[in-house]
C-alpha cells in the first residue's frame, strides 16, 4: 500500500513539474513574441515598399482578431492611419524608390481603400513608380492596385471587376411556419433593419435607398478605377457588366492590365527599375516592416488623441466593439490629459444600443467644453453611428461612407404558437398589472407594445432634437431625410448632415490648427493590448468558445447569431443601422 501512494505522489509531483515546465515555456515565448513585434528595422537603400496586405486594414485596435492567446495578433493588422502615415513617409525617404501593390485579397473597408488611393496618389507626386501585380484578384484588391502606373497580371490569372450588390434575406414566411412571433416597433419607414420580419419582399422605400446607395458608392469607385487606367466611363461599364476581367486576355485586350507576366517576371523588371542586378537580392520592405522603422521616434510633448470607435454600440465594459462603460472611460481619461490639446473621434459603427449611444454622447459633450472635439466617419457612421457624433464641432465623412439612418426600433420575438404545437403553455402570477408585459411563451401584453412605441418615439424625437442643435436645422428638415434612411457620405454633404468630405488625416489637421499647434504628435486610442493582457483576456472561457465559432461561421453569421443569442441586444429600443454592405472577394 506504501508503494502504490508513493507512485501515485510522483505521478502527481510529475503533472505539477510538467505543468510548471509548460507554463513558463509559454510565458517565454510570449515575451519573445512581444520582443520581436517591438523589434526595429533598418530600411535598406534602394528599396520597395510592398503592399501585399496579407495583414488587415483596420480602423481601430479594437477590431483586431487575435489568434489563441494573442500571440503574433499584432502583426495581422495595421491601423489605417498608420498605414497612410507610412506611405507619406515613404514619398520622401531617399532609401524608398517605389512602391510595389501585390494584393489578390484585401482585407479593409471601402473608406479605408479610398484613403491609400488618395495616399498613393499623392505618392506619385515625387516621381516615385508605383506598379501592381495580381493573380486572383477581387474586386477591392483591383480597387487599389488599379491606381498603378502599370498593372501586372498573371497569364493564368483574372480579375473579378463585377459592380456592387446586395442580397435582403426575408424570415417572415419562416416565423410564420414555425409558429414564431416577432413583435416589432420602429419609426422611419426606411428603418429595414426589421424588413425582413414585417414582409416576405423587398419594400419599395428600402429598394430606393439601396439602388441609391449602391449607385453612389459605384459611381464614386468604378470612375477612380476607369480615370487611373484611362478608359471611358461608359467603355468600362461594359466592361464590368461583361465580367471581361475574368478573362486575362480579355483583361490585357480591355486595358485592365498592361502585361500577362509571372511573379518571378514581375520580380526581375522590379530589378531593372532599381538598376539591381540579377543576382543581387531586390530589397523589399513590407508596409508593417515600414512602420516598425521608425516607431521609436520620439513622441513627446503636446498630442491630438485619435479616440478609434469601431463596431456596435453596447452596454457594458468590455474591449472589443464599442461598449460605453469602456469609452466614457477612454473619454474621461482624454478630457483630463492636459498634454492632449484636441481629440479627433474616428467612427465606424452601424449602431447599435441606444442607452449605451446616449451614455457616449453625453461624455462627448463634456468633452467637448474643454477641448476641440473634430470627428471623422469611416465605412460607417449610422444610426447610433451617427448619434454620437453630435458632440462635433466639425464631422468629416469619407465620400463613401454610408451614414445617417436616423431612426429608432425595437424587436421583441416570442414562440406562443410552436410552444403551444408543441404541447407547451405557461400561466402567469404576478404581483402587478405589467409585471410580465413581455414574456417569450406568451408574447407581448397590448399595454406593453403601447409602452415600447412611446419609448421608440421618445428615444427618435431625442435623437432628431441632438442632430437640429449640432446641425443647426429645424426637426422638419432633419425628419424629412431621416426616417432611418442611409446616405453615401457624399449626399450627406449635400443635404447638411456633415460639414465636409475628408479622411483622418484631414480632421487631424484641422483639430490642430482649431487648437492652435504647430507641432504635435498623433497618439491612438484605446491602446493595443500587451500579449500579458491578452493572456488574461483569452482565459475568458466565453471569449475562448466565441472566437471558435467566429472562425466556423464567419464574422457575418456571427455578429447575425449574436443578435438572437446575446441578451443585452435583445428586447431594448436599437439606434442601429437596417444592413452593412461590403465589397465581396
């Protein structure tokens, strides 16, 4: 007996080393990681800046999607506003001669490709080539690569130039089948968000704002596309609605690409451009490489704050998303900073919760009373989107971001009928006349849907009352382009809902000339996690099972399930925008 608890005591001792040998091996190569992420790097002469986004183009730390226990997340992703100030950098470094676009995917929204167009554009002043080559290339990736000098294809390769759409998917007929209810309040009527559960087709008002939308966006797009390789608007629509880019040659013969090559080609005539030798090795340094370079440079003294608010609006206090106990956090954090004289606040949102948008606002204003508070929209500025941005002494939109949506609903689903299919019933005892006014067996009591739609009003007259003060129109004028209908950043301007058309960089500018610097430094906010902080994070067993099923099904299908699933979207008065539109790979 003596020696069975003596190796079952060294079995134990063993699992405890072991664990303990696991653990630090861990923690060391969590430091390593973190060590090589900070690493510096020295910019060869007579090198290429190569743009081959095998990253992520984001908007906001926040946004990151980080591998198991975080480890090399941070070089998947850059900031857009990095990634622009990289590229001004490169236009006047000597060691930079060029820039090399070598992008079939591209993993960053609409605005986003807008602004390294415009950053490369603004590149090519300097005399510097820039070229672009593709095998498989989508649609996004042919959105950037085709500001080139000259566009490269592979022989074998296509290009998937096809134009914009978007497919609405309709639930009523199946809730009906099934014998689920789905009570819905909501003020405007093209507030489509709740579409789908009201009518088995598309409403009339819903396709107007979409064939509206989708025009603008394509029409500010396909013509960058047709100028920079100077083909006629009505040539290249032909062009697109024949799929020709699918075909290289078809490609070639329609002035899509300029030459058929291989990689390796493309390799060698990088070379003769930089008069390297064959056998010498063609310097090529990658965006995130870039901007390591210089990362260490000194930042002290006065900054402007860039506060990075991507994705849905919620309650709570958690990292990812937008969740207000978060930002008035962030937002307190930056009013009390002396050393930040102004605060740029970027947005990219389709809403969300309204009490949580109502919280941000607030905090905004506070802000706003004690230092210049310039916003500036990126993919998406609506609804709820919107709502915080009424803080802004001036709101920039990008010409293609989709923004407004001024409108308030909210959805209650139940299952009286599949229960009762079913053989399920539920009695109700309570101790007052609404107690229960809504309850999943039993749906929503009449008292109840009264209830909800004064809240619905109520919230949508305190939202239009927000955007009259701010831009400075009657409620007349606001209602009248509100009623939850979505606007390209462009007619935006047009009808008074943004001051101007201009990217990031732009409100950084004017927030410190309205502060009054000359020199500063541009300091993001909220901060990236440390790989320590994300350790602790990624314990989080729900956080664990979550991201498992993100990667299964998609972010799309995600964030759809989230909305069924999760309890603090449900049942409560929504500033969220009716659908999100991307270009598709």
């Amino acid at each position: 007996m003596r020696s069975f608890f003596k190796n079952v005591l060294a079995n134990i001792v063993a699992i405890i080393i072991l664990c303990a040998l696991f653990f630090i091996f861990f923690i060391m190569m969590l430091v390593f990681s973190a060590m090589g992420n900070d690493k510096s790097v020295a910019v060869k002469k007579n090198s290429v800046l190569t743009i081959n986004l095998k990253t992520s183009i984001i908007d906001s730390p926040t946004e990151e999607e980080m591998g198991l226990f975080g480890i090399g997340a941070q070089n998947k992703s850059i900031l857009i506003y990095d990634a622009l100030e990289a590229i001004n950098k490169a236009k006047t470094d000597d060691n930079i001669k060029g820039i090399s676009i070598e992008a079939d995917d591209l993993s960053a929204g609409l605005t986003q490709i807008d602004d390294l167009r415009n950053a490369i554009e603004d590149f090519k002043k300097s005399g510097k080539f820039v070229y672009a080559y593709g095998n498989g290339v989508s649609q996004s990736a042919y959105y950037l690569g085709s500001v080139a000098d000259q566009y490269y294809l592979h022989p074998a390769g296509m290009i998937e130039l096809k134009g914009l759409s978007t497919e609405v998917t309709f639930f009523k007929d199946f809730a009906d089948k099934y014998g689920i209810g789905i009570e819905v309040i909501r003020h405007g009527k093209f507030k489509s968000a709740v579409e789908p559960f009201l009518r088995n087709d598309i409403s009339p008002e819903n396709k107007e704002q979409l064939s509206t939308l989708l025009n603008d966006l394509w029409k500010n797009t396909s013509n960058k596309m047709a100028a920079s390789r100077k083909i006629d608007t009505a040539q290249f629509r032909t062009i697109t609605d024949s799929l020709y880019g699918m075909i290289p040659e078809q490609s070639l013969q329609y002035k899509l690409a300029d030459k058929l090559i291989q990689k390796s080609e493309y390799e060698d005539l990088l070379k003769a451009k930089l008069n390297v030798k064959d056998k010498e090795k063609l310097n090529k340094i990658s965006l995130t490489s870039y901007i390591n370079s210089y990362a260490d440079e000194d930042k002290s003294g006065e900054k402007i704050a860039v506060l990075y608010a991507s994705g849905s609006i919620n309650n709570g206090d958690e990292y990812n998303d937008i969740h207000s106990e978060k930002y008035v956090k962030y937002i307190k954090k930056l009013q009390e900073d002396d050393k930040v004289k102004a605060v740029v606040f970027r947005i990219n949102s389709p809403g969300g919760s309204a009490n949580a948008s109502d919280e941000i606002l607030f905090e905004l204003q506070q802000l706003k009373k004690k230092k210049p508070l310039i916003v500036s929209f990126g993919d998406y500025a609506a609804s709820g989107g919107y709502y915080v941005a009424m803080a802004a002494d001036k709101i920039y939109s990008e010409p293609n971001t989709l923004t407004g949506s001024i409108g308030v609903f909210g959805v209650m689903p139940y299952y009286k009928d599949i229960a009762a299919k079913n053989g399920i019933r539920a009695d109700i005892v309570s101790t007052n006349a609404n107690s229960m006014y809504y309850s999943g067996l039993n749906g929503v009591t009449p008292y109840g849907v009264n209830m909800m739609t004064r809240s619905v009003e109520g919230t949508y007259k305190r939202f239009v009352h927000f955007v009259t003060q701010n831009r400075k129109k009657t409620f007349e004028q606001i209602d009248n382009v509100g009623g939850g209908r979505v606007w390209s950043g462009v007619r935006a301007k047009q009808i008074g809902l943004v001051d101007e058309l201009g990217t990031l960089a732009d409100a950084v500018e004017f927030a410190a000339q309205k502060a009054g610097m000359k020199s500063y430094h541009v300091e993001a906010f909220p901060k990236r996690m440390t790989p320590f902080e994300q350790i602790f994070k990624d314990l989080n067993e729900e956080d664990v099972s979550a991201r498992i099923i993100k990667n299964k099904i998609g972010k799309s299908n995600y964030e759809i399930l989230q909305q069924i699933t999760n309890k603090k979207l449900q049942s409560e008065v929504k500033m969220e925008m009716p659908y999100q539109i991307r270009i598709n790979n």
